[in-house]
C-alpha cells in the first residue's frame, strides 16, 4: 500500500471517529487538516528530492555517455597512429563509461517511475485535502447545530412542563372565578340600588296617600255618627281585632 493510501486512510478513520469521541469536533476537525497539510508539504518535500535525484542521474549518465564517446574517437586517434596498447586502453575506458552509462540510465528509469507516482499521490493529497476542508466545514456545521440542539432539549428536559400547565389552569380557574364574583356582585349592587329606589318611590305613594287622608280628615268632612257605648264598644274591640290581624300580616310577610 502506498503513502497516500496509508495517510488517506488513517485521517479517513479519524474523520469517521468523530462522533463517538467526547472531544470538541471542531478542533479535531482543525488538527486532522493540520495534519493532512503537514504531509502535504513532506510529499512536496518528497517529489522534490526525487526530481532532483532524477535530473542528477540524467546529467551523469550523459556525461558518461560523452566521456565515453571521447574515449572512442581517442582509440580511433591512437590506432591511426599506429598505437595500439593505447587504443586498446582507451577503448577499455570507453566501456567502462558505457556501463556507468547504462546503469545510470537503468536507474533514471525507476527514478521517473517514483517521481511519477510521487506527483500522481501528491495530487491526490490535494485532492483529498480540499474534500477534507469541504468536510470539515459540514461537520462543524452539524456539530454546531447538534450541540444548540442538546443545550435546548437540556433546557427543555429542566423545565417542569407539567407544573407549569398546572400553574396556568389553576391561575385561569382563578380568574374565571374573580370574574363571576365580579359580575355577581355588579348584578347585586344593581338589584339592591332599584330596590331602594323602589322603596323610595312607593313610600312616597303612601306617604302621600296618609297625607291626603289626613288632610281629608282634618278639613270637616262628615263626621260618623257615634253608636251608643255598647255598640261603640263592640265596634272598638272588633277594630282592635282587625288591626291585630293586620299588624301580624305585616310582620309575617
């Protein structure tokens, strides 16, 4: 498994453990993205040595290809001259170079693949950087509203809902009642003010009506004949008994 794989995988595991830890999410959150770029720059670091390793190899298999064709025109030169220990030296450095230049180009080959991979992973670290940053914004989003969203049910949980429905019922059957005591008592002081003024009035009826009564009396009106003393008496006590009657209807009613 690559480096971007293992790294890819281990922030990946952080990520997906975020909800079950007790820890504050959003500075997870900010710390795993620290350290995806913390990795980031060692890639970077990383390619950038493998560039410059790949191009030191490209100059040194080319200069031992060149030293190794100088090698040759030197042989050439020399068995011209009729010299040929010194052509068969030099032709004997010239493979030397060749087999420098030939592993050189050997390893050039495995330094381009590495240099290529190490980009490839490279991109793919930014790619899953950026995914990581678009994430972490969602998360703490949803970690912000989860944590507004406990804090009201606490709320919520703290309240006594019951009690305080009881409270309002009560204090609303309370107010109901100062209500009907409220018009009871207007209805009351009503009845009892047409009461006075009725009694007001029809006193003053009688009033009157005894006034005129006596004003008949008193101005000579026809005089009744007095009854012998046995008919006066008779008659008073039978007067007497009839304003008994009426004093004890009076009281009774």
């Amino acid at each position: 498994m690559g480096l971007i794989d293992r790294i890819w995988r281990v922030i990946r595991a952080n990520l997906n453990s975020l909800i079950g830890q007790a820890e504050d999410p959003e500075k997870i959150l900010e710390q795993a993205v620290d350290e995806m770029q913390q990795n980031l720059i060692q890639m970077r670091q990383a390619v950038a040595q493998a560039i410059a390793s790949q191009k030191r190899t490209e100059r040194q298999a080319s200069q031992s290809e060149t030293t190794a064709n100088e090698w040759y025109n030197r042989a050439q030169l020399a068995l011209s001259k009729g010299d040929d220990t010194l052509a068969r030296e030099a032709l004997t450095r010239r493979k030397s170079y060749q087999e420098t230049a030939k592993a050189l180009t050997s390893q050039l080959t495995q330094q381009n693949e590495i240099v290529t991979k190490l980009k490839k992973d490279m991109r793919t670290l930014e790619s899953k950087i950026s995914e990581a940053k678009t994430k972490k914004d969602l998360y703490i989003a949803r970690a912000r509203s989860a944590q507004a969203s406990q804090k009201i049910n606490e709320m919520l949980g703290n309240m006594n809902t019951g009690s305080a429905l009881s409270t309002f019922e009560k204090m609303e059957d309370k107010v109901l009642q100062l209500e009907a005591q409220s018009q009871a008592m207007a209805e009351l002081s009503g009845n009892e003010l047409d009461q006075r003024f009725a009694t007001l009035e029809s006193g003053g009826e009688i009033d009157a009506e005894l006034a005129a009564m006596k004003a008949s009396l008193s101005a000579g009106t026809e005089s009744p004949k007095l009854p012998s003393n046995q008919a006066t008496s008779a008659e008073t006590m039978e007067t007497d008994g009839e304003l008994e009657k009426l004093r004890s209807e009076l009281e009774n009613s």
